[in-house]
C-alpha cells in the first residue's frame, strides 16, 4: 500500500480547494484538462464481430470538482449519464460478451473517479450497461513527460461477483506510437498522442487504441475485446459551464 504525507485526506487550502494528491512525494494536483463544471458529450458506437452496428449511444462526462468519496485522498469525482433506449437493451443482451455476469438494471447515472496530477492522467472507463468489458481492457491513462515510443505496464486483479471474470488477474501494456491530428465528431484535433494498449487475462486479449489531447483530454477510444467485438468512442460536444 502507498504510504500518505501526515494530512491524510486533509487536501484542501485555507479555503476549502483541493490542491495536492496525497502520496508521499506530494504531487502536485492539477486540474488542466478535467475541468470543474466541463462537460463532456461523446459517441459510443458498439459493433459486433462482424463489425454491424449494435448500439448507437451518448455518454455525458462531467467533473464536479469535489473528491471521489471512494478514494478522496487521490481521486476527483466524475458524474457519468448514459442515454438509451429499452431497444438497446435487447439488442445489447443478444451480444453478451459475459454469460454469467447477472442481468442486473441499466443504470441512467453513476459516480467514478479520475486523476490528474502533475505525473499523468487517468481514470475508469465507461463501465456500465453494455460497455461492461471496458473493465478488463487498460483503463484509460497517461504519463508524463508525454514522448514518443515510450512504455509502461499496469495490471488489475478482477475480484468475485463479475460472472467469466471473476478472480482473474490481467496485465496491461501501453506504448506511445505517434502524434497525430485525429477526427472525430468533435471536428478534427490537433497534436494527439496516440496510445496502443494490451490487456491479458486467462481468457483473452483485448486492445485498446485512444487519442489524448493536452487540452482536451481522451477524445477517441477504440476497443476490441477477446470476444472480438468493437467500441469506438468519440468526442461529440464540449461545453463549459
């Protein structure tokens, strides 16, 4: 376990603002990219094996500004709206990736967490509904100094109630290919870094190629899962508020 400077959770400036994440090295905590009160609007178009098209959605990204009330010594808060139609559902539990993970409710609305400190970026992928297999795919992320060819690894220990996958262990590997402008919905973006990813688990393999942007964060992601299927997620709309 990480060990924490003496203040704990006690983050805040004399008035009331969060300003370090507090493990031992005191990083400075930054708010650059996920702004308070940014929202972010994006496409989440998810395909079958042979590429046909299962589900067109809207997912809705907000920061609130406050700390994650799961891990509030490192971790702010993100609000996560899903937009979906009752046909989606059906259309999403003919092509279940997960067969024994249970048929619990869709949800509309949920609280997650992300980083961002002066070290990197990152936070948990759009998890719910039918991007369930986003969680055994790396999680979205950057390092910094941000360059060109280079590497780093992570993992995950997959713990008891997700149905295939339960108490499986994964292993992720990620590597900076290129700097790029990307299109998306957004309109065309300048000067993304390019990232390829790999998960491991017993199971299978899945890839995971994502654009980020110093300004605007991860603006496209693109998943294949063992089972072979695709999301692609783009950005749609910014506002500030």
């Amino acid at each position: 376990m990480p060990e924490f400077d003496g203040r704990k959770v006690s983050l805040l400036d004399e008035k009331g603002v969060a300003y370090k994440d507090t493990i031992i090295e005191r990083i400075e905590k930054r708010r650059n990219v996920f702004k308070p009160c940014r929202d972010y609007i994006y496409r989440a178009n998810f395909y079958d094996q042979n590429k046909s098209l299962i589900t067109s959605t809207r997912i809705k990204m907000t920061a609130t500004g406050k700390r994650w009330e799961n891990q509030p010594e490192l971790q702010d808060e993100l609000t996560i709206q899903y937009e979906y139609e009752k046909e989606d559902q059906k259309k999403a539990v003919q092509n279940k990736l997960n067969k024994k993970y249970p048929e619990y409710p869709w949800v509309k609305e949920t609280k997650t967490g992300i980083i961002e400190n002066a070290k990197k970026i990152w936070m948990h992928p759009f998890r719910s509904n039918q991007f369930l297999f986003t969680e055994i795919a790396p999680f979205p992320e950057i390092e910094y100094p941000i360059k060109i060819g280079k590497t780093w690894t992570g993992q995950l220990r997959i713990q008891e109630g997700w149905g295939d996958w339960e108490n499986t262990s994964g292993n992720f590997s990620y590597e900076i290919t290129k700097q790029e402008s990307t299109e998306t919905k957004y309109g065309e973006i300048d000067n993304c870094w390019k990232v390829e990813s790999i998960s491991n688990y017993p199971f299978g393999k899945s890839n995971f190629d994502y654009w980020f942007s110093e300004k605007l964060g991860f603006v496209k992601m693109n998943y294949r899962n063992y089972g072979g299927q695709y999301l692609e997620i783009e950005l749609e709309e910014m506002k500030e508020r």
